[in-house]
C-alpha cells in the first residue's frame, strides 16, 4: 500500500513541525516576516491543498486544492477564527514582502519563454486569432447576459468575461486584480473575490460544455478531427525537444532574469511609454509583451528557458496552494462570493462559455480547424481554470491529444486578456 505523503513528507515529519506551528501562531510568536510567512501560510496550504485534491468531484470539476485552500481560508478569516498574527503575517505575505509579485513573474515569464518557439511563431496566424475570436464571442454573449439581467456593459467585460477568459486563478485572476488595482486605484479585494467565485462556476460549466462537444462530434463526425485539431492532418509542427540538463546556476540566472524582465517592464510603464493613446500601460502588460518578444526572437538560450519554465512550474504546482491560502485571508470578501451564487450569475457564465464556444467554433471552421476541437481548445481552454482546468476539459472531451493546445489557450490567451483588461480598466476610473 502506497504511504500518504504531505508536500512529499511523511506525515508525521509534516505534523509534528505544522502542530508546533500552529501553537506558536496562537500565542503571536511567530514573527511577521518571510521566515514567518513560509511557516504559516506553507502549513495551511499544503493541509487544505492535500485535503483539496483528494475529494472526489471537487478534485476534477470544482478547483482542487487551490479552490478549497481559498474558500476554507476565507470561510475562518471571516468568522475571526484565526489568531490577528496570522492575518498580520499572511498580510506581509501578500502585500509588504512584495512575495505575490514574484509569483506572478515567475508565473508569467516562464510560461510565455517555455512556450514551443516554433508553436508561439506559426500559430500565431492561426490559433491566436481563434482565441480572440472565442473573447469576443464571450464577451458578445456576456453581454447579452448583462442585457436580460440589467447589468452594464463595464461590469460585464471586467467582473464577469475576463476571470472566466483569463486563464486560471493563479495566472489569470490573481494577477487581473494586481493589474485592477494598478490601474483603477481601487482595492483588489472585492473584484477577486467576484472573480474567483465566477472562474469557479465557469469551469464547472467549461467542463460540461466539453462533454457536450464531444457528444456532438459523435453524432456529427464531419465537425471533429477526433483529437486532431487542423484538417487534412496538417498540424504545426513544433521544434524537436532538445535534452538540457538544467543545473543551479541555470535556476540561479533564471531567477535573475526573471527580475531583470520585470525592472524592465517597470522602467518602460513609468518613464518611456507610461501612457498609449492616452492609456495607462501597467507593468505586467509590458513584462508579457518583452517576454514574448524574447522568445519568439531567441534572445534568452534554451538551458534558461527551461529553467524559466521549472521555476514557473514549481510555482504553478508548488506555491498555488500557499497563495490561495494569503488570498483566502487577505484579498477576499467572503460575504461578497458567496452574493455570487445566484441564478442570474450563473445564466451569465453559462452564456460567456457558450459564447466562447461558438466564436472559436465558428472562426477556427473558416481558417481550417475542425469546429469540435477548435471550440476545446481555442474556448473551454480559456474559459477554465488553467493547466488543471485543461486536464478536466480534454479529459471530459476524451482529447488529451490537444493539450499543446490547450496550453496555448492558457497561457498566451491568459496573458492576451491580461492586456485586454489593463485596458478596459481605465474605463472604472
């Protein structure tokens, strides 16, 4: 019998330091800063992220771990059950150490440069515009949604569209209320909470619609390439897999890099193009343009990308859950998430997946996709909850075949909406 492990502990090695932890939280002694942070915000995501990922359901359809870590979080912050150390510190955390601007660059830059260059570079004709295609269409059906239900166009695009298209919680919805409170000046809190609970409900809802398609392409074998997303069999190719050893001084660099990127983006938003015709141009939006510039024109080798992209995943699968467990206790509104769950709420997701649905469908038809698969991967592997999202959607699909794909949609169409909604921000000033 396989022993259960905690974060890859034993468990009781993992208990005997997280029960220590808990005791001196409750008598304020542990100290509020990032040695701190680490040992409170570590314990409460690796039990509640453990617990998350091995519910039946809620592991597949409804966020896992890192769902679960945020709603319990936020569900004890808001009875006033955790000692004020533990919100003090988990404050630090997110706010004073600076530690979610980090995640958020290691998130975005790996991602983008450990993206196949060849894949970035010829589906850009192709498959980025399916992807912008299945927004608008979101956002089209969003809006019909806002119409029946007398909601405004702005609250539609930025409360609603935007965290189901923007690629998951860690890498969409986090980083969308940072740029939200960049731009507006307003407090992050209230809209990821909103965001959060909507991204919930979308992907559950993603999730059926990919069994729905599936359905369709076996009643009408003319719409899907069964796992091939180009017709005729033409896929993009993408560039032979080279074996790089990455070693600690490619980890080290890669982490430099990773701040050189971010100052840079920094310096272009506040002294050289601060502003675009008259529109604010926050930092992380010019951090996923240089990092796309970067490897689409091989500025960064391939031993750093790949240490790029091991830092990006080992915060993707590693720090998710310690994350969710600072925004749980700092950045949310329980009251106002659970003011989500209503019948309106819900019409309005399942008209935004069905959106995206039909304007990828439609489009990628016209530009030679089959519309089955187009409609997987350029909308559901949108309107999901990222890398672990994409799994559920192709898996209910029956099409891991996509998840190239999918990828694409999570990441590049991620940091797209990003950019979009750094934009149609400035219209909540």
């Amino acid at each position: 019998m396989k022993k259960i492990k905690f974060y890859g502990m034993e468990l009781h090695i993992f208990f005997f330091f997280a029960i220590i932890i808990f005791i001196s939280a409750w008598f304020n002694l542990i100290p509020n800063q990032i040695i701190g942070g680490i040992a409170v915000l570590f314990t409460l995501g690796i039990i509640l992220g453990e617990i998350g990922e091995r519910i039946p359901i809620w592991n597949l359809y409804c966020g896992g771990g890192a769902i679960l870590t945020f709603v319990i979080c936020g569900l004890l912050t808001s009875y006033d059950i955790f000692p004020e150390s533990v919100k003090e510190i988990s404050a630090g955390w997110m706010n004073g150490y600076g530690i979610l601007n980090l995640f958020i660059c290691f998130l975005v830059v790996g991602s983008i440069l450990g993206l196949d260059r060849k894949l970035l570079v010829k589906s850009s004709t192709l498959f980025i515009p399916t992807m912008l295609f299945s927004i608008l269409g979101a956002a089209i059906f969003g809006i019909i949604g806002g119409i029946l239900f007398k909601k405004n166009l702005v609250e539609i695009l930025t409360a609603y569209v935007l965290p189901i298209m923007g690629g998951g919680a860690g890498a969409g919805a986090i980083p969308m209320a940072k740029v939200y409170s960049e731009v507006t000046g307003l407090d992050a809190s209230s809209y990821l909470s909103f965001a959060l609970a909507i991204l919930a409900i979308g992907n559950i809802i993603a999730v059926i619609f990919a069994v729905i398609l599936n359905v369709i392409g076996n009643i009408f074998p003319k719409f899907t390439g069964n796992g091939e997303l180009v017709k005729r069999g033409k896929n993009i190719e993408t560039e032979e897999k080279s074996n790089v050893n990455i070693t600690m001084d490619d980890i080290a660099a890669s982490i430099f890099l990773t701040a050189g990127f971010y100052i840079f983006s920094l310096f272009f938003a506040k002294k050289i193009l601060p502003k675009f015709m008259g529109i604010v141009i926050p930092e992380f939006a010019y951090l996923i343009i240089f990092a796309t510039l970067a490897n689409v024109f091989k500025l960064v080798p391939e031993n750093l990308k790949k240490a790029l992209q091991k830092c990006q995943q080992f915060c993707a699968s590693k720090l998710i859950w310690i994350q969710m467990a600072g925004c749980g206790i700092t950045l949310i509104n329980f009251n106002e998430m659970l003011s989500v769950l209503s019948l309106a709420n819900l019409i309005i997701v399942i008209l935004i997946v069905a959106g995206c649905c039909i304007g990828s469908g439609l489009f990628g038809m016209l530009v030679g996709f089959y519309p089955v698969e187009s409609a997987i991967t350029g909308g559901l592997c949108m309107a999901n909850m990222g890398g672990a999202g994409d799994l559920a959607v192709l898996g209910a699909a029956k099409r891991m075949e996509l998840m190239s794909y999918a990828q694409m949609s999570s990441r590049i169409g991620g940091a797209i909406v990003l950019l979009i909604g750094s934009f149609i921000f400035q219209f909540l000033i």
